[in-house]
C-alpha cells in the first residue's frame, strides 16, 4: 500500500505516454495553438492579476509607502518560482504543471495533494477577484444612474452580519431582500455572472481562452499606463 502511494513516474514514462497521446487509458494529446505571443500574454496575466486593483488600494491604506518595498519582495519572490517552474518544464516538457512535477520528484500521494491544493487555490481565488470586479461593477452601475439592489450586491452572511452590527449597506440589504419561504433571497449576482461567463469561455476551448485573455491583458496595460501618466501629470501640476 505504502509504495502505490509514494510511487513516482519517470521522466522517460511521462515522455512516452505524451508521444502516444495514451495514459492510463485516457487520451493526453492536446493540439498545440498557443505561439510564443500567447505564452507571453500569458505570464503577463500571471503576473498583473486583477489583485493588483483590487487589493493595491488597502495595501497602501494600511502599508503606507511601505507597500512599494512590498511589490518589490513579492517580484523577487516571483522571478525565483518562476526559474523554479522553468527548470521543471525543461526537465519534464509536457503539460500538468505542479501536479506532473511533484509525480516525478515526490511520489503520487503528494500529486494528489498538491492537484486538490490547486483546485482549491484557483477556488478561492477566483472568489475574491470575482466579488472585488463586482464592487467595481456596482460602483459603475451607480455612477451611471443604474442602481444594482443591495441584496443582489453582496453574500448572505455578510448581509446577515452587517444587519445585526447595524452597518447601513447590509442592513439595508437584508431588510430588503425579497423572500422565499421565510428565506431571504442574497446573492452577488454580478460576481456569480462573471464567474459564468468566464467559465464558459473556458468551455468553449482554449483558443477563445486565448483571444479573451490577451484582450484583458492589453486592458489592463492601458489602464496602467494611464493612470500612471495621469498620477505624473497630477504630481508636476501640483
């Protein structure tokens, strides 16, 4: 029992089944449509996530100055995994990432743990960017005279729990809410729509991956660039 859980595949076995497109009876032959472009586009998402906006605002709040020493770390941090993943991909160049890796170098019991901790890291964290896009996107609504009701804004213990500290957003989420057999109906709509409409790109392949991610990213570059142009013409006129 002990050597099925720690058993390892060789790098030349791993090789093997991803010439032939077979492993453990399931087809691993994915068509190749990613150039170099599309990598790069890729890495940069990694890189400049969405946290970025949504989470730089109280970091600095809280930090200070300090933030930027903050960025830096966090970069140095970054350049050192990513040398880390670059050796794996050259020693082990198929797809699998952390999971294929940790099955060669560790056995299959810490594969298995480490493709749940994946799961549940992208789980997590697709949670929060998406409840920070829709704070973003009800703030929009509003400016523009297109007022989203609260209890469709916000989750169901957060409004339950602003309502019993008297916190006026949730209070009046809560007590508007519509109901359904002594049920109140709370829910962030625009974050669970975002969360579909992403997922079903993903499940419509990956070359609508590709084409939806690269047009976020060059987004996101322009709205750096302009806010820091904006942010440098502010400082010289002040």
């Amino acid at each position: 029992m002990s050597n099925q859980l720690f058993r390892k595949k060789s790098i030349s076995n791993i090789l093997r089944e991803a010439e032939t497109g077979i492993g453990d009876g399931h087809s691993l032959g994915l068509k190749k449509v990613l150039g170099l472009r599309d990598l790069t586009f890729f890495g940069v998402a990694a890189i400049i996530g969405a946290g970025i906006f949504s989470g730089i605002g109280s970091a600095a709040a809280s930090g200070g100055p300090g933030v930027v020493f903050l960025y830096v770390f966090t970069a140095i941090a970054c350049g050192f995994a990513a040398l880390c993943y670059a050796e794996f991909a050259s020693t082990v160049p198929v797809s699998g990432s952390a999971y294929t890796y940790s099955y060669v170098a560790f056995g299959e019991i810490f594969a298995w743990i480490i493709g749940w901790d994946l799961l549940m890291e992208y789980a997590i964290g697709n949670i929060a960017v998406a409840i920070s896009w829709s704070d973003y996107f009800t703030n929009l609504m509003t400016k523009a005279g297109l007022h989203i009701p609260d209890w469709l804004t916000m989750d169901y213990v957060s409004a339950k729990r602003g309502f019993v500290d008297g916190l006026t957003d949730q209070a009046s989420a809560w007590s508007n809410a519509p109901q359904l057999f002594g049920f109140r109906i709370i829910m962030d709509l625009p974050a669970l729509m975002i969360v579909a409409l992403i997922t079903y790109i993903v499940f419509r392949g990956i070359k609508e991956s590709r084409s939806a991610s690269n047009l976020m990213v060059i987004i996101k570059l322009a709205v750096i660039f302009l806010c820091n142009c904006s942010w440098s013409l502010l400082c010289k006129s002040g």
